[in-house]
C-alpha cells in the first residue's frame, strides 16, 4: 500500500517536469539585471556612505543566491529543454557565484542519490554523525565534528571554505570532461577578477565583492543545512532507506515570506524537489500546493528553523535529530540506570 502511494506520488510530478523557455529567460533577466544592477549601485555608494553599500550588498546578495538557484536547476537539466542550453548558462552561472558546474552537478547528483542514507554519507552532504558513531569516535574526531557542526564555523569560515578552497580543485578521478570544466571556471574568474580589480580598484572590489559573497555564502549553507536538519528528519540504513521517504520526509518544506521565497527561487519547496529533481524552481510551488500527498510534509518557518542550530547528532534509536546537551542528558540517565541496577 505504502509503495503504491510512493509511486502514485512520483506520477503526480511528471506535469511540473517540462521548463517554460519564455519563463526561465524572464528568470535569467529579473536575476542577473538587478544583480548587476546592485553592484554598480554599492560601487557608487562607496563615496556616499559604507552604511549604504552594506546594505545594498545585502540585497545583491539575495540576488545572488537566487543566481545560484539558476546554476543549480541547470546542472538537474531542469532550466532549459536543452541539454547545451544547461550547460552553457549553467557554467556562466557557475563562474559567477563562483562554482565550476560539472563538477557540483556530478556531487550533487550524488547527494540526490543518498541523501538521508546512513551508509552512503560523504558526497555533497554536511556532515552528520549518530549518537553512537560520536560517542565511540577519538577525541581528535569529536573535537573536529563539534567545531564542524559551531554556527560561528559552518556559516562564518563555511563560505571562504567553500568558494575559495572546495571548489577550486578537481575531485579525484574525475573525467576529462568535468576536469576542463573547472578549469574553463577557475580561469574565468581571475579574468574577471582581475579586470574588475583593475578597472575600479582592489579595495572597492574585494569590499563589495567579498561582501556580497560573504553574505550569499552564509545564506547558502544555512538554506542547505535548514533543508536536511531538522528535529523529525529521516535516516535510515541502506536495506531500509527508500527515495520517496527521503525526499518528502527526509527534506524540509522551508515556508519563508514571500519576498525571500522569490529571493531563494522556491528552494524553500526542497521536499518536491527531492521528490523530482527535473522540476524547475519556478514550478516547485505549484508541484506542492496542487498535490494532496504532500500537504502534511514536515515544515519549518523563519522563527521555527533557528531551532535548528541545537541540531548536532542523529539519534538512531529516537530516530531524531540531538544536540550535545541531550547526549549529556543521555549519559546521565544511562548511568542512574546503571547504580539502580547496581543496588
């Protein structure tokens, strides 16, 4: 019965699967305009105020999450028809938030394929550990996953990690193909870096610049990490995991304002996305308000997500996420157990 529903609920995507050419130019053009627009603006607002460009910098980089969402739909040959089409956009996209895009799609690919698979962790994924995992693991390790898992480190060295570090080499074994790829990037960048740095100084640049992608980054991270991190979330060993699960019980419905839901391109709907990855962002929302099935998915809101951030370990048994305080609790009760037993 359950695997009927689970196959009727991957039928009912099918509809929202085929992208609209006229609506993804028009995405392109009210995302990259304003974006540009933006940064010439905090470029002008340098000599006015740093007040200003801080804030004009923060707007930009709404935009350019929502440039990323762009990337991001290419590289799942869910933006255009045309599979060059996405490749094409998709690396331009991938040069300027800073992502070679044969190399994330190949890792994201793979996040798709495992997520909330307890067996098939590493690859295009955060870190997670289980309670029993932690508590067997060295002191080396517990002390790396606790500053892993510190929001000061996630979402404040995450981004300068990410963008400057991760994706700047070429995974191991990966093809040529995929390979040239990141190099065409890495290329483009210090071209346009250098140009930009250039034209109209270093320091003017790095400051709008580094803003803007300080900011994106920070948000990106928290957008993933919101998506999979929540208390009810779903994991499960490789004989029990299924796809449709951990799409729509393992993935968040992330209800954010409206404003920042066209901001973050419908990622908010990451359960309908999971579910079919071949749904343009813009189409996320229809997906999930015209189908029954996925009306009680678990959701989260900008006050409720902050919750979050106490998320540290997967308990197998409660099967939910804890954090190292409830491990402390754990421990204490285990070993009251234990003197009870003992007298």
């Amino acid at each position: 019965m359950m695997k009927q529903m689970q196959k009727k609920l991957r039928k009912q995507m099918a509809p929202y699967e085929k992208p609209n050419t006229m609506n993804s130019v028009w995405q392109l053009v009210n995302t990259t305009v304003p974006f540009f627009l933006l940064w010439f603006l905090a470029y002008q607002s340098l000599s006015i105020s740093y007040v200003l460009t801080f804030a004009i910098c923060m707007i930009a980089a709404g935009f350019l999450v929502r440039l990323f969402i762009i990337f991001h739909d290419c590289c799942h040959y869910s933006f255009f028809k045309n599979r060059l089409a996405n490749k094409i956009f998709g690396t331009i996209a991938g040069i300027l938030t800073l992502f070679p895009y044969s190399k994330w799609q190949h890792n994201h690919s793979v996040h798709h394929a495992t997520s909330s698979n307890l067996d098939k962790r590493g690859t295009g994924d955060i870190w997670v550990l289980t309670v029993d995992e932690y508590l067997s693991a060295p002191p080396l390790t517990k002390f790396a996953y606790r500053m892993y898992r510190n929001p000061f480190v996630m979402f404040g060295l995450g981004p300068i990690y990410v963008f400057l570090i991760k994706n700047r080499f070429n995974r191991k074994n990966a093809r040529l193909k995929e390979r040239i790829n990141t190099y065409i990037t890495n290329i483009s960048i210090v071209a346009l870096v250098g140009l930009l740095g250039w034209t109209i100084g270093w320091e003017p640049f790095l400051i709008i610049q580094g803003t803007i992608f300080f900011i994106s980054g920070s948000l990106g991270i928290w957008l993933f990490y919101v998506q999979h991190t929540f208390e009810d979330s779903y994991f499960e060993e490789d004989e029990n995991w299924e796809y449709v699960k951990a799409a729509v019980e393992g993935s968040s419905y992330y209800k954010l304002p409206k404003p920042l839901q066209w901001l973050t391109g419908n990622i908010g709907f990451h359960h309908v996305h999971h579910l079919s990855p071949r749904i343009p962002n813009y189409k996320l929302e229809e997906a999930h308000n015209q189908t029954y099935l996925l009306q009680n998915v678990p959701t989260i809101t900008l006050a409720t997500s902050l919750k979050s951030l106490q998320f540290r370990l997967w308990d197998e048994q409660a099967k939910k996420f804890v954090g190292f305080k409830d491990l402390s609790k754990k421990k204490e009760k285990k070993s009251k157990v234990h003197i009870e037993s003992e007298l």
